[in-house]
C-alpha cells in the first residue's frame, strides 16, 4: 500500500492547481505535500498515516478542527470517526453528540447525493435561509467550514471547520480525502480486532444467531459475541426482530420494547443503537444486518438467518416422529448444546420476550425428558447420569432429570442423599412429593 500512496502523491496535479492560485496558496501547498510525503515514507499504520493527513490539512488552512465523518443515509445518522483538533489534539472530545442526523444538515445531505463539495464561508448566511441548520452548527461553534465527500456511496465527509485561509478553496480537501479512501481503503478497519475467525457458515448469505444463553452473530467473515460488542439496546433490537419475523415501525418497536420512556427520546435512541451496531460489526457482513425499510426495521431479507433456536425446535419436531431409539437418541444427543440458557438471558424477564423465553425452555426440557427415557430404553446408564447432570446445570427445576438422575444412581448402588438435597432445593413441595413417590423412596424423602 506504501508504494501506491507515494505514487499518488508523485503523480498529484501539482501545477494544474497551483497555476491559478496566489503565491501564498503555491507555497502553502507544495510545503505541505512535501512534509506529508516524507512523513509517509516510513510509516505502515494506516491510523497514523490517516492521521498525520488530517492535521496537515487542518494547518493547511489554519483550520480549527478537521476530520473524517461517517455517515449512514440508511438512517440519517453521522458520528466523527478520525479527527484532529488544532488546540487539543488527535482524536480528543469534540462538541458532537454521540451521533448526530443528518436531517438537521439538508446542504450535506445534498452535497453527497450530487457528490460535490459544500463551501460554507459565513455560517450567518444561512440565518434566515435554513434556521435549523444555523442552529445546529451555532451549537458546534462553526464560523466557516468546507466538506468533501469521501465517496459517490454517500458513506461520509472529510470536513475541515473555522478555516484561517483558503475559506473558499476546497482543491487541496479533494486531494487529501482521495489519499485518505487509499489509506483507510474506503473504510476503517476498527471492527476486525473483535472478531473471531469461525468455519461455521457455508455462504457469504448465510448468518448464523445464537441467542439461546448468551448471544453471538457468526459469518462467513468471523464470529461476534454479546460480550465484546456491549451494546443491550442494539441486541435487544435484533432478537426483537428475528422473533417478529417482519418489519416493524420504530413507534411499535418503542411501545414493545419501552413502553415506559417518552416515545420521542426512544425513536431517536432506536436510529442511534442501530448505527452504532453497524459500526462495531462492520467487517462481519457486506451489507448492513439490521436494515430500514418504507415497512419498518427489519433483519435484511438479502440474508438466510440461521438460529439456534430454529434447531433445537427442527430437532425437538423431527425426535417425535421417529421409532428407532438409537436414532432418536442421536438426533437428540447432538441438539442437546444448543441451548445454552434461555432466550437473550442477560435481557432477564422483560415482559415482551417471556413469550419466547417459555417457548424454548419447554422445547429443551423436552428434548431432555425425550433423550433420558430413550436413553433409559437403551439402558445406557452413564450417558443417563451425564445428560442429567448437564441439563440440571442449566434447567435445575426439572422433575424428570432429578427423577433420571436419582434412579440411575441408584440402580448403580451409588449415594443418593446430595442428589435428594438438589432436587428440594429446586423443586416446588407438590413437585417433590412426586419425585419420591415416583422413586419409591422411603425415609430420605421424608
């Protein structure tokens, strides 16, 4: 990639630029580029690189602050993504909000759907002109600003804001912002550190979801677990839609989901969540997940999702309608790690998801009830013990397991006291009593 930069810059149109402009702009101009060569010359790190571009284009124009901002249509949401400030530094706080939209800036908006530049050299200009927009860059404490898009894809803005020089000159933008996309390669690769390679899926199209326990998003790309992408609002959104199987409008997502809050702060946290989610997991797929619809959000339909969930309900379904033990046992055997807890566990008992939480917890409890009896069947009664000790890892409050669990330890001449202790601790009175009628127990029940 060095090679390619230091061609680009070998071959920039020096003098096609600088013919037509003052001598302070020439001089501006070929000093910056020369530093900025130099400087590329031993650096691999294309933040570094990207970074060093920024400031030089920041004191190119003794500008204030200048930057790279990302920007999703899909949405209307923009963050800074690299930025340099000329009085705090790299990538130190700004005046934006954790995201901005890009509704309330209509000249961006426009200026990327016709890929060209906006020069704005007095902000009061548009006072009366657009109020909303006056407001909004009042707020960011912008006098002046010019911005590039990065791209014909409207994926973003380089912006340099409260320019000293050149406020109305964007030639030098350009250049620096081509650079940049060779740089960055149209992106930056913030995501790839979280991910984990995985072999699971067969396709680019196919994503696989577990979110029976704790939740994980795998492709073709990698995998991507709930512990190292902490962000609830945004995996609440997902399971939300995967177990509505349909696009839902953000208004009804509120009133499921937060019913509670004040419906106006939700929609707007709903657009922040998602764009987040897309920028933590963009190295996962080619395409955004989550995507918006004149329907409503819904889980891209270019996308054949694969859940846990779907398996172990394929699995339980499949069991019933088979005779032969071994068979039945096997199918069931190979279900059995698929639940891991139940649905979105860290969510805890959220009235709109305890429909489905009930859902797969009877479905698991029996495949468990259905593979013990098979397994008692076959008389196998060290994998009995086994898939009875695991599942009441998970599910302590079955009566069936405690029941597999307790009769195989006896009919092996084991100690079953613990076991009896466990069971009590787990099950209701009525549910016990049974348990050492059905044991036939004597005085340890009592």
């Amino acid at each position: 990639m060095l090679e390619q930069i230091k061609m680009y810059i070998r071959n920039l149109p020096y003098l096609a630029i600088v013919d037509r402009k003052e001598h302070e702009y020439c001089k501006a101009f070929f000093e910056t580029w020369k530093d900025i060569s130099a400087y590329l010359n031993d650096r691999q790190s294309a933040l570094e690189m990207g970074l060093y571009i920024i400031k030089k284009t920041c004191e190119f124009y003794l500008a204030e602050w200048c930057g790279l901002l990302k920007v999703d249509m899909d949405i209307g949401v923009w963050t800074p993504e690299v930025w340099y400030d000329r009085e705090t530094g790299a990538m130190e706080e700004t005046l934006f909000d954790e995201f901005e939209f890009t509704d309330h800036f209509p000249d961006w908006v426009n200026a990327m759907a016709q890929h060209e530049p906006v020069v704005i050299t007095d902000i009061g200009e548009l006072k009366d002109k657009s109020p909303l927009e006056y407001q909004e860059y009042c707020r960011l404490e912008v006098q002046s600003v010019i911005g590039v898009p990065i791209d014909k894809e409207q994926k973003g803005l380089f912006v340099v804001k409260n320019l000293g020089r050149f406020c109305d000159d964007p030639d030098f933008m350009i250049i620096a912002c081509s650079l940049l996309m060779l740089i960055f390669d149209y992106g930056i690769p913030e995501t790839k550190s979280l991910l984990q390679s995985s072999s699971l899926t067969r396709s680019e199209e196919e994503i696989r979801i577990n979110f029976l326990g704790h939740l994980e998003i795998v492709t073709a790309s990698g995998s991507i677990r709930e512990d190292t992408v902490r962000q609830n609002r945004t995996w609440k959104i997902l399971i939300y839609l995967l177990c509505k199987e349909r696009a839902v409008k953000a208004y009804e997502m509120v009133q499921d989901l937060w019913p509670d809050e004040p419906e106006e702060k939700c929609m707007i946290n709903i657009r922040g969540a998602i764009y987040r989610f897309r920028q933590r997991t963009a190295g996962l797929t080619d395409d955004y997940l989550i995507v918006s619809l004149p329907a409503g959000y819904c889980i891209n339909p270019k996308y054949s999702i694969i859940t846990d969930a779907q398996e172990l309900e394929a699995a339980v379904l499949k069991a019933r309608a088979i005779k032969d033990h071994k068979e039945k046992a096997d199918i069931l055997k190979s279900a059995f790690p698929l639940y891991r807890g139940s649905v979105f566990e860290s969510m805890g008992n959220e009235p709109w998801i305890m429909t489905q939480k009930a859902r797969y917890n009877m479905l698991y409890v029996e495949l468990v009830n259905v593979l013990l009896d098979t397994l008692y069947n076959q008389g196998d009664e060290e994998e009995i013990r086994e898939y009875a000790l695991k599942s009441l890892e998970i599910e302590p409050g079955n009566p069936t397991a405690h029941y597999h669990l307790i009769n195989s330890i006896k009919r092996s001449g084991g100690s079953i006291q613990i076991n009896l202790k466990m069971a009590r601790n787990h099950l209701t009175e009525e549910e016990f009593d049974n348990l050492c009628q059905l044991l036939s127990e004597k005085p340890e029940c009592k």
